[in-house]
C-alpha cells in the first residue's frame, strides 16, 4: 500500500509490492465468516437484497425526486491518495493527504447522513482500494442502509477483494477506463510502468465474472479527450463484450486557484476550437448510438446534450441552476463536507454535527455562497436529473436492469 511520501516516479519505476500491496486474500470458503464482512450469507440472498434496495431507491426517487429539500446522495473521497498519476485530475496532488476517518467515526458519518435523508453513497478516492480496511468501510456504510457505489480504477483489484466488497455491501461497482491502447491508456492515466493497462483490463473481467452473483453491476466510464476521441465504438463494444455498461463524459478543466475541485487546473488540457467541435459532434455519434437496439450505455440523453452543446461552444457557460448541496454533498477523507468536488468545505461542520446544517432554516443561503463562486460543471447534473427528470430515472432503471438480466 502506498505510503503518503510516495512519488509519481516511485510509482512507475518499483515493482508490483510498491502498489499491490493491498491485496485481499481469496475468500476462505472453509470458513462461515470473515472477520470484516460477518457470516458468509448465500450469493442469492445478497442479490436479492441488493436489487431490492435498488427498487427502494428508484421508488423513492419516482415518488418525491422532484420535492426533496434534503440530499439523496453523497460522494464520500475516502482518502485522497491515488496511485494513478491522471493528468486530469487534481486529487492526487493534493499534499495534505488527510488521514481519513476511523471506521468507527465512519459509522457516525454514515448514520448522521442517512438522517439528512442519504440514500446512496459513492465510495471514491483517490483511490479507494490504498485503504486496508476498505472493507470494514464499506460494511460501515451499508450497515447504515446506505447504497453503496464504489469507484476504482481496478489496478489493486483481486478476485478475493472484490467477493468481499460485494460481500460487504457494495451494490455496483463503477471502473475509469479511457482507452484500449495501452500506450494511450498509460497517457492518460500518467503512468509509465509496464503491464498496467494488461492489469486493469484482467480486474475488470474478474468484475464483470462476478458482479451478476450479487444483482451488482459493473459500469465502465470514459472521459473524451483529443487522445482517445476516436474509441468510442471500441470501447462501446468491449462495454458489450463484458457485460458491462458504460458512460461517456467531456473533459472538463477547474479554473486556476481552485486546489480542492478534483478536476486539474492544467490549462493545456483544455480542448482547442478544433478539439472541442471533434468532442461535440462524437456525442451526436454517442446519442445516436444509444438510441439504437442492443446499447449498453447508461447515461441519459440529456446529459449528452449538455455536453454536446457546451463544446459545441465552449464560451456558452453553464446555463443551468445548480442544486449542490440541496441534492448532493461531497465529504472530504478528513470528515468535513462541502456542497460538492469542486467546492471547499462549509466552516464549522463535520461528520458529527452536519445534521445541524440541515436543520438551518437558512441553508440555502449557505449553499449559494458557495455555488455562485463555482465555474460550473456538466457530469454532476445527471444526479439532478434523475432525481427531477422521471424520464431519466425510467431510462436509467430500463438500461440497468436488461444489463443485470441479461
């Protein structure tokens, strides 16, 4: 497991132990319990609860999405340590490295956050999996009566581990995957050492052999860029190969001297003219794509419009009102929180008293503040969408389950 003085250049020039060493061992079948997840129960009794969960969740969203005042979902950065060095992202060069929350101070945010109304959670990083006890976290949240999402960019990932996410109660499990060019992939993701991109690849297969068994998913994300711009149907098809599902997003770069978003302040990466047309007429490709038979991807059509309009014309802005904070939340590794990843944490709260800001009268007020000094974003509105847009919420609920079924 990487340790916090670990460097880009440790990261690529050691061997194996210096980023696997996280691994899981396999799931001791010998034994009825396993010391973080409990008594081993039946992989149908796991299915079953987690699709009805999930049912509970899509009722829930149908019957009051478009009336909630309180947030359904949260995206927790359970540490901020990554050992992936994306250009794109600005988490990883984060030097506070926060130590994180106990797991006992985890069960505290987890309860405190399902009386603010949170029905689901995004267990992310960094990279989630550089935590050890990344299972008795995830038990902590699901415990709770949390939906648990759990990001990954699957290079840590084992066939053991990934039994006892699910086992803990991971409900999906969602993998970052760019390209299928090794050489791009590497580019991407900032990594030089041989045999990563062959890794991820191999988890992912492990992932998609495993998830049906506990009515989880796997969902594979990709962010378009000049470099990878021209893979959308390779991808697509490797999505469909596995049995997975996948989404595509624009690349989207924070304003300078923003040093929490999590997106890079690298002004390099943002698309040129000639780029930025490219991007928006391949999610004219993508729309079309999904409105034919037999597609595996998941992300609404309205989202893609978003993003095809704005680097349709990348001086458009964003046009849209923004519900941060009243329909999502990000928490911070140290336990803080913020109205989302783009934005610092609101002073004088934390795990242990943010049900005191949810009974602020004023609240919205509060989130506004923050909101307004905020450049924008696009991938946060399909949260927003599904909880307001029902047309959304079918389209999602349709495209999951034919993909469970299948």
């Amino acid at each position: 497991m990487l340790e916090i003085g670990d460097t880009a250049a440790n990261i690529n020039a050691t061997g194996s132990n210096a980023v696997g060493q996280s691994k899981a061992a396999p799931w001791p079948e010998q034994k009825k319990s396993d010391p973080a997840t409990g008594w081993r129960l039946s992989d149908s009794y796991l299915k079953y609860k987690n699709l009805y969960s999930k049912a509970r969740l899509f009722l829930y969203l149908m019957l009051k999405g478009k009336s909630l005042k309180n947030p359904y979902y949260a995206h927790y950065q359970i540490t901020r340590r990554c050992n992936f060095r994306c250009p794109s992202c600005q988490v990883w060069q984060d030097e506070t490295y926060a130590a994180g929350l106990s797991i006992e101070d985890m069960k505290i945010a987890a309860r405190n956050l399902r009386k603010i109304g949170v029905k689901s959670v995004a267990i992310t990083g960094g990279e989630a999996t550089l935590r050890k006890d990344i299972v008795e976290a995830v038990k902590a949240f699901s415990d709770a009566g949390l939906l648990i999402r759990f990001h990954t960019n699957a290079f840590i990932l084992t066939e053991g581990l990934i039994e006892r996410l699910f086992r803990a109660g991971v409900a999906d499990i969602y993998i970052s995957l760019d390209s299928l060019d090794p050489e791009i992939f590497n580019t991407i993701n900032g990594m030089t050492r041989q045999g990563t991109f062959e890794r991820v690849l191999k988890n992912i297969k492990h992932v998609a052999d495993m998830s049906s068994r506990f009515g989880a998913n796997l969902f594979l994300t990709a962010v378009l860029r000049k470099d990878n711009i021209a893979e959308v149907d390779s991808l697509h098809e490797f999505a469909k190969s596995v049995n997975s599902l996948i989404a595509f997003y624009g690349i989207e770069v924070a304003p300078e001297g923003d040093p929490l978003n999590i997106r890079a302040q690298d002004q390099s990466l943002q698309p040129t003219q000639t780029d930025s047309k490219l991007i928006s007429e391949t999610f004219d490709s993508i729309i079309k794509l999904k409105n034919s038979k037999n597609n595996n991807i998941f992300m609404s059509t309205k989202l893609m419009l978003n993003f095809r309009d704005f680097f349709a014309d990348p001086d458009l802005g964003m046009k849209w009102s923004c519900n941060a904070g009243k329909l999502y939340l990000e928490v911070l590794p140290e336990g803080t929180f913020s109205v989302c990843n783009a934005t610092p944490p609101i002073p004088g709260y934390d795990f242990r008293n943010i049900t005191e800001l949810y009974d602020r009268p004023d609240r919205e007020d509060v989130f506004n503040k923050y909101r307004t000094n905020c450049g924008g974003c696009i991938c946060t509105r399909q949260i927003e969408d599904v909880a307001g847009a029902r047309k959304d919420l079918f389209d999602k609920v349709r495209v999951y389950v034919s993909s469970v079924f299948k």
